[in-house]
C-alpha cells in the first residue's frame, strides 16, 4: 500500500517548513518512518557547481546518482511539474509510512494550512482541508492549533493516519 499523503501549505515565510521539522520527531518517536517532498515553485539548484555530480549533469547526463555508506542523491530530469503522488510512486519506496508534503496548495490533497494571523493569507483549495496552524486563535470549520502545540497537532495527524503495521 503507498503511504499516505499529509500536505503543509502557507505563503512564503509562514513556518510551513519549521513546523514539519518540529513535527518529524514527534512522529520517530511514535514509530513513524517519514519521508518529505517540498514543491519549490520557482526552481531550486541542490548541486554545486564544479562537483562531480554538477559536472556530470552539465555533460548532458539525464540522471546522476550520488551514493555514499547511509545516504543517497539523485538529480534527474522531469518533463513538467509532477504531482506529489507521482514522486511517491517513482521514487519512494513501501518502507515510507507517511508522507509530509510541502506546497501542492491549490491541488485537492488533505492538508494543513500554515498561518500567521488569518486564513486568507493564502488561497487554498478548501476540499481535503483537515487543520490550520496559526499564531493566533482563528475561528475555521476546521480545529485550528497554535503554532507552538506540536503535541496537539502530532496527536491529531496520527488520529488522521494510524500507523498500519509493516509485514
């Protein structure tokens, strides 16, 4: 069965990105394996120029592989934007119980909004809207959680996503 797929979605600068290191432990702790796949709408460039891997891209190689003892890298090629269930597919493996994404907002993924003071700091697909996260009390259709209550949250996405056992 593919893991499940929990979305984190906010503005530029609003904690998506700390809240989910802040929640990763929570969840190794209660014998979660997580993976993270974070959309960077405006590009990103992960290697660096004159290593060999840069190099080895620059020669018109369409994929390139790092691997070291414990970790492994991969840059390739992709046609277009790919939906977050796609990288699943292709490069995650059975071994993943749950999957915190970041971005995907407009797509109808369950997911977690990410605010400072009000909801309508971003627009979101409100179809699969499970939480927001704000730094003040709002009043949703949705629980809304302080920021800081990483129990609270972790408590509640576990309710969401149970952790099946592994054979």
């Amino acid at each position: 069965m593919a893991p499940p797929i929990l979305c984190f979605v906010g503005r530029s600068n609003s904690g998506k990105t700390t809240l989910i290191e802040r929640l990763i432990p929570e969840f190794t702790r209660a014998g979660y394996r997580i993976a993270t796949i974070k959309h960077a709408g405006h590009g990103f460039e992960l290697d660096t120029e004159g290593k060999d891997s840069w190099r080895h891209k620059q020669a018109g190689a369409r994929a390139v592989i790092v691997l070291s003892k414990g970790s492994l890298a991969l840059f390739t090629d992709v046609q277009d934007e790919m939906k977050v269930e796609e990288v699943r597919d292709r490069f995650l493996d059975n071994q993943i119980d749950l999957i915190f994404a970041e971005g995907w907002k407009s797509e109808g993924y369950p997911k977690i909004a990410v605010v400072r003071e009000r909801l309508e700091e971003i627009t979101v697909s409100p179809h699969g809207l499970l939480a927001v996260v704000s730094t003040v009390p709002l009043t949703t259709t949705v629980p809304c959680f302080d920021r800081n209550d990483i129990t609270g949250i972790a408590t509640f996405i576990i309710q969401h996503y149970p952790k099946h056992c592994s054979a």
